[in-house]
C-alpha cells in the first residue's frame, strides 16, 4: 500500500470512529434503554416484586453512569430530599427496648424473593451484621459499614444523639447522600417502631453493644 492509500485509510477509519461517537446515545438515553431492557426481563407474580425496578428521584441520581462522579447541587437535592422523607414515631420517643432492637439486628428476614414469591413476614429485620460489626467477640459480622461497637459509649445516649441516630438509620442518605446504607425507614423496610428499637440496642448502657 503507498503512501496516499494509508492516508486515506486512516482518514476513513478516523471519520468512521467520529460517527460512531456522534451517534451513541446520551446518558439519559442510556439510562431509559438499560431499565427497558431490565424491566422486559424480568417478570413476577406480585406486583410489588416489579415496583423495585422502579427508581425513585435520589435513586436516579445516584445511579451516575460510566463512573460519573456526583455534582454538588445533585448530592444537595439527595440530602434534602432523604431529610423530607423521614418520619417519626407516634409516641415522639425514638428510644425503644434495646432487646427487641438486638434481635433486629440479627434478623434478615422480610422482602426476600423464595421460589418466585415474596416472601410472607409480619414484620422484617434489619440485619445490621451484615454491615457492621455489633456485640464484641462477635465473628459472624461485616465491614462494609463502620464498626458500631461501643456505639453509646463513645457518643453517650442524649436526646440529641438519639434524634441523629433515628435519623440516620431511617434514611442515611440524609447525612451521606447515595452512600451504602439502606434507607430503611425511607422504603417501608422498618417501621418508625422497630428502628426506636435499633436506636436503644446501639445507644442503651445495659446493650451488649456497649459492654467494657
């Protein structure tokens, strides 16, 4: 091949990757094209297994694509949007029986798919071993989130400390906008009640979570 052919082969290939660019989708065009192609994937007998394709608006914008980094102004409208979703008890108390919030903690049933179906629980668990070591001397524990041993040792269990602990288990978007804590509150997982429990089993002198 002389010169001008590899000229003109290399301008052929330049011009044909430049269409190829012009012509890929945009993120939002991505984004609409990949829940398409999941939601006429999947299928479930009840309804309710087909509303967790559904992103609600934080959710689309923590999803960033081709590792966009987050903007200011989007992980701003995260917090304010996880600060409205958060609910109270009807007691006003955020503190519950530490007891309960224990076996909350250790609990990971409730929203699981069994043979196709949804699974049938009165109420779910938290399962917070799954993330955080708890108890001390505990082995089977995770560390995707921060240790929470001696939780209220080092914090103490003020009024104030409770009102953030509540909140930030209720929806940790909150305080750390699209991070990996569930919003358990946030998406009907946990009940007000039950997280007045977890809340006590982490900040409650007589918990095992704070033993010396």
């Amino acid at each position: 091949m002389n010169r001008m052919a590899m000229l003109g082969a290399a301008l052929a290939g330049t011009a044909a990757i430049a269409m190829g660019c012009a012509t890929a989708p945009d993120p939002a065009a991505t984004r609409e094209l990949g829940e398409k192609m999941v939601a006429n994937s999947f299928t479930a007998p009840a309804p309710a297994l087909l509303k967790r394709l559904e992103q609600d608006r934080s959710q689309q914008i923590c999803s960033k694509i081709g590792g966009a980094k987050l903007a200011q102004e989007e992980a701003a409208e995260v917090v304010k949007l996880a600060r409205a979703s958060i609910r109270y008890p009807a007691s006003g108390k955020v503190v519950g029986d530490w007891k309960v919030g224990a076996k909350l903690a250790h609990d990971g049933a409730g929203d699981r798919i069994q043979r196709g179906r949804l699974e049938k629980r009165k109420e779910n668990g938290g399962l917070c071993q799954n993330c955080h070591a708890l108890e001390p001397g505990e082995i089977n524990v995770g560390n995707v989130g921060p240790s929470l041993t001696g939780y209220g040792l080092q914090r103490g269990n003020s009024e104030a400390v409770a009102k953030l602990t509540y909140e930030r288990i209720y929806n940790a978007w909150a305080y750390s906008a699209c991070s990996n804590m569930p919003r358990l509150g946030a998406n009907g997982h946990l009940t007000p009640e039950q997280i007045t429990h977890l809340v006590a089993y982490l900040l409650d002198p007589a918990s095992p979570i704070n033993s010396r």
